[in-house]
C-alpha cells in the first residue's frame, strides 16, 4: 500500500494556519517513521493555497523535510476550492509558481506528480467552451505524465 500525506508546508506557523491543529512536530516524525519503513511508498502533497503557503521560501523548507526524511516522491497541486471562488480560472501567477516549484524539485532530484495539467485543462476548456480542445489538452498532457511515470518506475526497479 502506498501512503499518501499532504503536508502542504515546510513550517510550524503555516502548518497551523492551514491545518488549524499545533502538530506540526508529530507530522514530520511520523512522515520519517513512514519513510524509514519503505520510502518509496511514501508520497508528500503540497497543494498550494493562496495567501498561506503560495511562496518558494515555504516550499524550500518543505523540501529539506522530504530531503531529511528520504522521501523522493512529492506531489505539487493546488486547492480546488480557491478555483471553484474564480470560475475555474487560475491566476497566472500560480502557474508561474508551480512551474517554479517543479524546476526546484528535479534539482534535488525528487520524482514529482503534478495535476496543475488538469486545471489548466479546465481553463483551456472553459475559455474555448470546446470539449474537444479540452479533451486534446488532457491527452497531450497525460501522455507526458505516462512517459515520466514509466521512467519512473524503470528508475527505482533496476
């Protein structure tokens, strides 16, 4: 079974404005806890929400975590409720930022999934008020994701 655990930050202050709960010590024991037994199967989410943790310093501190713990696997995305208060839309700036985010993470090295393809997508879609351009989007997209995912894999198992 893999484990899925969305931290979304690097810190003891934004951890509480986000998760509105002082546990932010106790998560990351756990996360090394959970990576010491077999790091491959864990996964850290940072999904972005604006006006909290949509800055590269937090998302540095996040990573020395991963780094720390072991965890190569890191999962980028952002907060559906924010689009849904758009219209779907997101502001260019957090695609700017998760971009920025991604070029940080292969640097260390980190595997990375990252489903801002789909709200872009959603965007493309949306504006064009054509399923079909959506649907083309997405398989464009997903296609990359697929090739990344096999190298992936071959990566870890040989």
């Amino acid at each position: 079974a893999n484990i899925v655990i969305s931290l979304d930050c690097g810190s003891k202050n934004t951890f509480k404005k986000i998760k509105r709960v002082d546990a932010f010590d106790k998560v990351v024991e756990n996360i090394k806890k959970y990576a010491q037994a077999d790091s491959i199967k864990v996964t850290l989410k940072y999904i972005i929400i604006p006006g909290m943790n949509d800055n590269l310093s937090e998302y540095d501190k996040f990573l020395k975590i991963c780094e720390d713990a072991g965890i190569n696997n890191i999962r980028i995305d952002i907060d559906c409720r924010y689009m849904r208060k758009f219209n779907n839309e997101l502001n260019p700036f957090y695609f700017s930022l998760i971009e920025k985010m991604k070029e940080k993470t292969l640097k260390k090295d980190f595997y990375y999934e990252d489903y801002s393809f789909l709200l872009q997508a959603m965007n493309t879609g949306i504006k064009t008020k054509s399923i079909n351009s959506l649907i083309e989007y997405i398989k464009l997209k997903y296609f990359k994701y697929l090739v990344k995912e096999l190298y992936t894999e071959r990566k870890y198992h040989t």
